[in-house]
C-alpha cells in the first residue's frame, strides 16, 4: 500500500426516513482499491427520487456519486491513478467478464455494483459521495481532473455529463442535424451544448419557462414546432416522450435517458416507425469512454459556457437534508463540501452562487 490511513471518517448516511451524520470507519484497503478525499459533491436527481419514495435503494446507505476528490491512498496493485491525482470516478463498477461486459455494455454488468447505491452494512460501506472519504472498488474507471477545473464544473461530469455524452452517441452524427432536447435540467442544457458543440441546430423544451430560457446560454434556440431530426428526453415524462416522438422527421432518431422510474407507457404506430425509418433508443449510465469524453469537453468548454452558474454554493455535511429537495428555477445542482464547517451561507429565499457568477 502507498500510503496507510486508519481511523474514522464523517459520512451522512441515508436511513429510509432522514439523513444521520455518523463516523465510520476507513478500511484496510484490499488490492487495486483507492481511498478518495471527497472534495466537493453535487446531488443528483435519483438521489432526490430516492429520498421521495420514487426509486428504491440500498438502506441505510451513504448517497451521492457525482463528485470530484483527491486521491491519498491506493491499495498494493498498479494503479491508474497516484497518491495526490485529482480525479473523477465512474457511477458504476464492473466485474469485466461477464457477457454483458465483453458485449460492452459495462454500465449493465451482471454483477454491476454502484457508487453511492449500496449498504452502510455491506463490504462496501463507504460507496457514496456524501462523506469525507470513499472507497473506489479495483475497477472503478477514473479520471484526472485540471487544476484549472473548477469543483463545482469536475463533479457533474461523473454523472450528468458522462450521460449526455452516451445520449449523444446514441443520437448518432450532429453535423448539421436539427436535435430537440426535452428537459432544461443539468442533462438537457449540458446536451445542448454538447450538442452545439458537435454541429447541430439545438433548442430546448422545458416547462420551466425561465430553465427553457436558461438553455440559450448553452448554445440553444427557441424552439419554432418544426420537425426534428433527432429528439433527446431527459424529462422522464411520458407525455413528453410522446409529443417528442411526434416531432421526428423521416430518419428520426428518439434517445430516451430520462425514464428512470415507472411512467405512464407510451404509444408508438409501428406503420410510422416503418415509413418513416424512425428509430426509438435509450441509455442508462455510461460507458468509461464517456466519462473521459465528458471531461475533457467540460475542459474544452470552460471558457465558453458558464457551468458554474448552475450549480448552488455548497453546504456543509451537516446540512446535506436541506438540499435533498428540488433547487431553485435558475440553480440546476445542489452541492455538499464534506470538509466545511459551521453554517452555510447560503439562504433558502435568496441561494448563494459561486464568486463572481451573476444571479440569473
């Protein structure tokens, strides 16, 4: 082992009725593990839908997989990462060799294990982001972050931007193509620009008027009703789903990420899908080349977009209940710094913003 740490960490550990902040303990790290000093942590939508009742998980269980940390220590096997790398780590771990994994489909393993999704009581205790340390399973994909690289721009990348980056793989080619992207979340105005960025003619649907409004300075238009040649849903609503699928034109393409809990099931008139060679997909999670892809166009874009806007000053541990809720209009991602002390500043009728990002 490169380095030896022992004793107790603080995490905040989901109970199945509320948040309790607990010390546990580091483990001896096994071969190929990495002990990750978490710096910053953003709060995900299925972390909201788990606290609301709408996805089931692992309880009680340490939350949080959108982060960004410092790496000080790593178990006695070759590492992709050093003792000091600032990295982002993939939502899923996988075993490697089941078909699934050899077929590439790595997010789906048979045997796939999640950041921030399993037991407080399992092997894998310390899994989540909302705590002062985690522990990366030997597997886990990682990468380096930029120093020049904000905390509140690295942590979305591990979740919200690796997906988008999958979405638009499976959207197939841009260059030219009209893209309509449903849902003015952190996913939709990350694929607009992502989109953007990759040729495409984008606009935005949201029924948040001021987040639809939001999407332009990532790169979209307003939205005119014509036909799309490609159609990306991050809302998750099914009778979004369907209007969304009425816009495709001949060759359309319909990309569905957002339907990750149970919905009202959707039509689809087999006739259209064959006369007009329509395609409907879907991806959930991501593959490791999406999570380097995110990074390094968060890098590209840094200067271009203001991805720190959308993301709410952080909160210390202590008060990571309080931003377990839906954020504010103009605010995509709530945020937790493990290592703050005392009380935030930030008020619940006027949220605080990083230094320097304008109130929008």
């Amino acid at each position: 082992m490169d380095q030896i740490i022992v004793g107790l960490t603080q995490a905040a550990v989901w109970t199945g009725s509320g948040i309790e902040r607990r010390d546990m303990e580091i483990p001896t790290l096994e071969s190929g593990e990495v002990l990750v000093r978490v710096d910053l942590a953003t709060v995900c939508g299925s972390d909201l839908h788990t606290v609301s009742g709408r996805r089931h998980g692992a309880c009680p269980s340490v939350l949080g997989h959108e982060a960004v940390g410092h790496v000080i220590a790593i178990g006695d096997a070759v590492s992709a990462v050093e003792v000091g790398d600032r990295i982002v780590w993939s939502v899923t771990v996988c075993c490697g060799r089941c078909a699934r994994c050899v077929r590439g489909f790595t997010a789906k393993c048979s045997a796939v294990r999640k950041v921030g999704h399993e037991s407080a009581e399992s092997a894998w205790a310390l899994s989540g982001s909302y705590a002062r340390h985690i522990v990366l399973p030997r597997g886990t994909a990682v990468v380096r972050i930029p120093d020049t690289m904000p905390d509140a721009v690295a942590a979305p990348a591990a979740c919200a931007t690796a997906t988008v980056m999958a979405a638009l793989d499976a959207a197939g080619a841009l260059d030219g193509r009209r893209v309509l992207i449903v849902g003015a979340g952190m996913l939709g105005v990350t694929a607009a620009a992502a989109a953007r960025e990759r040729g495409a003619a984008v606009s935005v649907l949201d029924r948040d008027l001021q987040r639809q409004r939001q999407s332009r300075a990532f790169g979209a238009v307003e939205d005119d009703g014509a036909r799309t040649d490609v159609a990306i849903d991050f809302s998750g609503s099914s009778s979004a789903v369907q209007a969304a699928s009425g816009r495709l034109d001949v060759g359309g393409r319909l990309v569905l990420a957002g339907s990750v809990a149970p919905g009202a099931p959707i039509t689809v008139d087999p006739e259209a899908v064959v006369r007009n060679w329509l395609t409907i997909t879907g991806i959930h999670n991501y593959e490791p080349r999406h999570l380097h892809q995110a990074v390094a166009f968060l890098r590209d874009t840094g200067e271009k977009y203001p991805w720190e806007s959308l993301v709410e000053a952080p909160v210390p541990l202590a008060e990571l209940e309080s931003v377990l809720r839906p954020t504010p209009s103009g605010i995509l991602r709530s945020s937790v710094a493990p290592w703050a002390h005392g009380l935030s500043t930030r008020s619940n009728d006027c949220p605080a913003r990083p230094a320097g990002v304008a109130s929008r």
